[in-house]
C-alpha cells in the first residue's frame, strides 16, 4: 500500500441523511430530531493502519472527535464515542466482501440500521444517521476503494 491510504473526506448534507420530520428509529418506530452533533459532516475511507484486506469508514462531526472505545456491532468491529456513543470508525474485514462493489459497501449501511438493540454503547440515531450517510454515498466510497486496491502492490 502507499503511504497515504486515505480517502479524500466526503462531505455530508444534513438533509441527506435526516428526514423532513426527522429520524424514525429503533423497533418501536420512535421517531425524534436528532442533535445535529450527532449527524455526521464528512465520511472517507480509510486503510492506513490495517491489516489487508481491511478497511474502515471514518466519520467526522460537528465539535470534532473524542476518546473511542472499540466494540462490535453484529460482524463490524466499530469505534465508538466513550461520552457522545457517536460511530467515528467502522472497521469492516473485507475478506468476504468484493470491496469495489456498490453493494458490498451498502452491507455496512445495512448491517447499522438493522442493529435495533446496541450493545456497543453506539447512540441508536447516530447509527441510523451513519447507516443514512453510508448508503447515500455508497458510490463514492466504493471509488476510494477500487482507487486503493489500484495502489496496492
């Protein structure tokens, strides 16, 4: 791999991911507006210090990062805000993952918003919202992948 293997930051439209009358979450169907602390401002892809074939979507917020802890959500290893509960890495171990599909990146955004119960200490919104910004950008965090795998030897 190069040096650099990160991803440029992809911006994220509160209105991409927060609906007109907010976010509906969770098996009852509660539906709430979340803080906008909680919606993430920019996404990338990121390989810098993982072992291939992993890699990890990085999330950045309003008010900037914290001290993370790493816990799992379903088969996704995640690093999660130790006071806000808010997703700021989702490790994914692309063995059984075709990492230059549209599709594949979609499992994370679906892995997220199928985790109803969190035994990660993730904020439940947060995950919808993470799930929300994945699954609208899939295509270009597909790119940064397929570009990485061009890089490395």
């Amino acid at each position: 791999m190069t040096a650099q293997a990160y991803g440029p930051w992809i911006n994220v439209s509160p209105s991409e991911v927060v609906g007109p009358t907010g976010v509906t979450s969770g098996p009852e169907g509660i539906e709430s507006s979340p803080s906008p602390y909680d919606v993430p401002m920019a996404l990338r892809i990121d390989e810098g210090d993982l072992a291939d074939p992993a890699y990890a979507v990085e999330l950045r917020y309003l008010g900037g990062d914290e001290r993370t802890s790493r816990n799992r959500i379903a088969d996704l290893e995640v690093e999660v805000g130790t006071k806000s509960g808010r997703l700021y890495r989702i490790i994914v171990e692309a063995k059984s993952i075709d990492r230059r599909a549209r599709s594949d990146v979609q499992k994370v955004a679906k892995v997220l918003e199928g985790a109803h119960v969190s035994p990660s200490g993730a904020h439940q919104f947060n995950m919808v919202l993470v799930s929300r910004a994945i699954d609208v950008h899939a295509d270009e965090l597909a790119q940064q992948l397929a570009k990485s795998i061009v890089r490395s030897p």
